[in-house]
C-alpha cells in the first residue's frame, strides 16, 4: 500500500513537473516571437519620430527629440495620400473579383464532378508558384492589347493573376470540410446550386472567407513589382512604389520613409482588427479536409 502511495506520488510530481517545463517553454517561446516582431516596428515607428541628423549620427534606441515634420511632410508636402487611395482601390476591387470569382471555381472543384477536375485544381497551385519576376513581360503584352497600361483598372487585372489562384486554392480546403450533406438537404427542399451555395454553404464559411480575404488584402497592398513595372505615371502610383519614390538619388530619408511606412501599415492594420474575431477559426475551419 505505502508502496503503490510513493508511486502515484511521484507520477504526480513528475506530471506537475512536465506541466511545468511545458509551460516555460511556451512562455518562452511566446516572449521570443513576441520581441522578434515588435522590436523592428518599434524601431520604424520610432526612426519615423527622429530628424535625419539624428538618424545618421546618434542612432539611439529612444529619441533623444521626438518630431512630427516627418509626417507633417508625407501628409501635406507629398502626395502620399494619392498613393494610399490607388492602394485601397486597387485592394478592394482586386479581393472582391478574387473572393467572387474564387469562391465559385473553388465550390465547382470541390462538389462538382467533371472530367479534368483534379488537372485543374493542381494547374491552379501550379499557376500560384510561378514566380512574378517570370510573368510580367507576357502580362505587360496583355496589358498593352488591352490598353490598360499605366491605368489602375491594368493593375487589378494584373493582381488578379496571383490573387484569384491563391483564394480558389484555400477555399477548395474549406468547401471540403463543409459537410455535403446539407447541401444534399437543401437540394431535396428545392433550392437550386447557387441557393444553396449563397444561403447555407456561404454563410457557414464566413470565418474562412474573413481569412481568405485578408491574405487577399494583403496580398494586394503589398505588391510592389507589377506596380513598379506597369505605372509610370505619379498620380497613379500605388503606396509601396510611392514610398520607394521617396529615395532622391543616393540619398536615403530613413525618417521620411519610416513615417510613411508607419501611415502606410494604418490601413491593413485596421482591418486586422475588424476582423481578427473570425481569424482563428477561419484558419482551422480547412485544416480537416484540406
């Protein structure tokens, strides 16, 4: 008895003491990934409160003199603010037609059973892994038959090409872990597919559709090479291509750049926040069936 005592004992304190180290470790963990991404924003933010003096010659983690020129200039004295309105447009419209367009070929590919579905799905990752720098010559030729060069409406064709793959791509996970049988229902009750798909399907995806469209965002809002390549003119440059604008020559205004980096994160920022309640779930709601 005493015996089969000092066992559970120990099996008790060796649980508690693994739960222990688990923990640690965790926290640990947390902390580290925790200061590797909060200490360069950190650094933007406060690069975009120092002069150029102070940037060059006394490079201290705190300002010594906290300024506000440096946004003053990016918000009145450039046309930083132009840059922000093409990158929204350009965002929005681009995760609109890629949610669309990429919700339907992904419902096809999931439910639907036709010759050539498993070509097309893997053509689809395919088409996603082709990296930009080897397309935008043969999307420029498209551009130019089209004339839509150096036009913001080009651009979200442009965006389209790497966006609509990557949306169809994760939705097909997500339709796969709805399960068919409430479509099966609705179908008997008789709504057609596209009933179905807007009023059940659609609405239990809503977590993963938030996910969806956030990577698209993003995705939009950071672009840079098509940008560059296909706007020339300023009043239609995007944020990034306006930001790298900023450099005269050789001479790099890291104040200026970081205060506009720090107004330029505002926007995807507020988003984030908006929706990070269906973040979670979203991201797990394809995991089962992908």
């Amino acid at each position: 008895m005493a015996t089969q005592t000092a066992r559970a004992t120990t099996r008790i304190g060796s649980t508690r003491s693994g739960q222990l180290i688990h923990r640690v470790v965790m926290i640990l963990a947390g902390a580290f990934f925790a200061f590797w991404t909060l200490v360069p924003l950190y650094w933007i933010i406060a690069t975009s409160l120092k002069n150029e003096l102070q940037v060059y010659r006394d490079p201290q983690l705190i300002p010594t003199q906290i300024t506000f020129h440096n946004y003053y200039s990016i918000l009145y004295q450039s046309n930083f603010l132009l840059y922000i309105k093409n990158s929204l447009e350009v965002a929005v419209v681009t995760t609109a037609l890629s949610m669309l367009f990429g919700s339907l070929a992904a419902y096809a590919i999931a439910r639907l059973h036709f010759r050539g579905r498993r070509i097309i799905a893997r053509s689809i990752v395919v088409s996603y892994l082709a990296p930009g720098s080897l397309l935008f010559i043969s999307l420029f030729e498209v551009l130019t038959e089209l004339h839509l060069t150096d036009q913001l409406p080009g651009l979200m064709v442009v965006y389209l090409s790497f966006t609509l793959p990557f949306c169809t791509w994760l939705m097909i996970g997500y339709f796969r872990s709805i399960p068919v049988e409430l479509e099966e229902a609705a179908l008997v009750d008789g709504c057609n597919r596209v009933r179905a798909l807007v009023s059940i399907v659609l609405p239990l995806m809503l977590p993963a559709l938030v996910v969806v469209t956030l990577f698209s965002f993003t995705q939009s809002w950071n672009e840079f090479l098509y940008a560059l390549v296909f706007i020339s003119s300023d009043t239609n440059k995007t944020f990034t291509v306006g930001l790298i604008g900023l450099i005269q020559g050789d001479t790099l205004p890291w104040s200026l750049m970081m205060a506009a980096a720090t107004l330029g994160m505002i926007p995807p920022l507020i988003v984030y926040v908006i929706s990070q309640r269906w973040v979670v779930s979203g991201l797990s709601a394809g995991s089962v069936k992908g």
